[in-house]
C-alpha cells in the first residue's frame, strides 16, 4: 500500500474509534453523569465545537498534503510511528473520559477562551502551511530541491507549526477543563520535542552555516522564549 493511503487509513480508524467511543459514551452514561451533562449543555456542546474543527483541520490537512514536493529521504517508520502513536492517544485523552480523571481542574466559564486559543492555533498552522508550501511533510524529510523557509511566521519561530498545534491541544485542554485531558495534553510537548530535535539536525545538516544562522535569529516555538 503506498504510503500517503496508509497514513490516511490510520487517520481513519483513528477518527473512527474516537467517534465510536464517544458514541459509546453516551449511550451508557452513569445517571450522575448524564444530569450533570443535563445541567451544563453549553459545556458539552462546547467540547463537540472542539471535536468539529479538529475534523474540520484534519481533512484540510489532508487535503494539502497532495501538494508537498517528493521525499529526498525521510526517518524511519518506527520513529514516525512512535510520534504518531503519542500524539494520537493525546488526543483521545483530551476527548475521551478516564475513570479518576474526570474531575475538573478548570471551571466552565473558560471553556470560550478554549476555543479562542484553539482557533487562534488553527489560523497560525494554515499561515505556517502556506508559507512552507511543498516543502511541508509530517514526517521528518529533507525533500527535492528542499528549501530553507524564512517568510511568514518562520521569520519568528522556526517550527510555528508545532507552535500552533500545541495551542489546538492546550485550548482543547481548557475546553475539556477535566484532568484526563490535562494528561493528554502533557504528552504532546514531549512529542514534539523529540521530532523538533531529529528535524533540526537534519536541517542542519542540509543547510550548514545558513541553518546556524537561522538558528541564531529566531526561536524554537516561542519568539523570545524558548
């Protein structure tokens, strides 16, 4: 099977088992559980908002993939398989409850700022996407005639990609407001922080001294800051 139909089909099954088990959820509900959703719907459908643009980026990104250049080389299968495993459970740790881990550490009242903070990731990762154009991939790749992206927000951060999904996490966090999808949260830094580290020494050994220099202009994730 090639490989952009695999990634896809894992996508898929992916989608379809956190539909499946939100489904599930709600058809067997605990009775205190299914009153307290009754009490706090704008909460609850609030969350579904979250789950929609999630979707909705998903198929953009799809969608925009067809567009990348051919792979000049990339990293191995196992290594792009682990970030994809924990950023995916990640993510069915912000939607999916877990028992002891369904208690609130947010209040409701910011759920709004959630979904601000969530499209305001959304907005950054198509800017960030239109600049770096066919020299995207998500996996780890140096591609044809690869070239070094310094417009847009490259010009601030080197990876403001990542940047935004961090910000598409940690507003469905705030969105959630419950502990297990703080976990599912904690977890993606950590994913993206191994990727960042193979990615940089990959461009820097495509690039040289004009890597370095870039380096030294700009930040990783946050301009000014780390």
């Amino acid at each position: 099977m090639p490989v952009n139909q695999s990634a896809n089909l894992r996508r898929g099954v992916i989608w379809l088992v956190l539909l499946c088990l939100v489904v599930y959820r709600l058809f067997h509900l605990p009775p205190a559980v299914a009153d307290r959703i009754r009490t706090s719907l704008p909460a609850w459908w609030a969350l579904w908002i979250s789950g929609a643009i999630w979707v909705l980026f998903s198929i953009y990104w799809e969608i925009e993939a067809k567009k990348a250049a051919r792979d000049k080389s990339r990293e191995s299968s196992a290594s792009r398989g682990l970030h994809v495993l924990i950023v995916n459970v990640a993510l069915l740790l912000l939607f999916i409850p877990v028992p002891g881990l369904n208690g609130r550490f947010l209040p409701v009242a910011l759920m709004p700022l959630g979904l601000a903070i969530q499209t305001g990731g959304v907005l950054l990762a198509v800017w960030a996407r239109r600049h770096l154009g066919r020299n995207w991939s998500g996996r780890v790749t140096l591609k044809v005639d690869h070239e070094l992206v310094r417009t847009g927000p490259y010009r601030f951060v080197r990876h403001p990609i990542y940047t935004a999904l961090l910000a598409m996490y940690a507003g469905t966090a705030v969105v959630s407001g419950e502990w297990h999808a703080l976990v599912g949260f904690v977890l993606v830094p950590l994913a993206y922080w191994r990727k960042i580290r193979i990615e940089e020494a990959n461009l820097a050994g495509a690039f040289g001294a004009s890597w370095d220099d870039y380096c030294r202009s700009t930040r990783a994730l946050v301009p000014g800051l780390f």
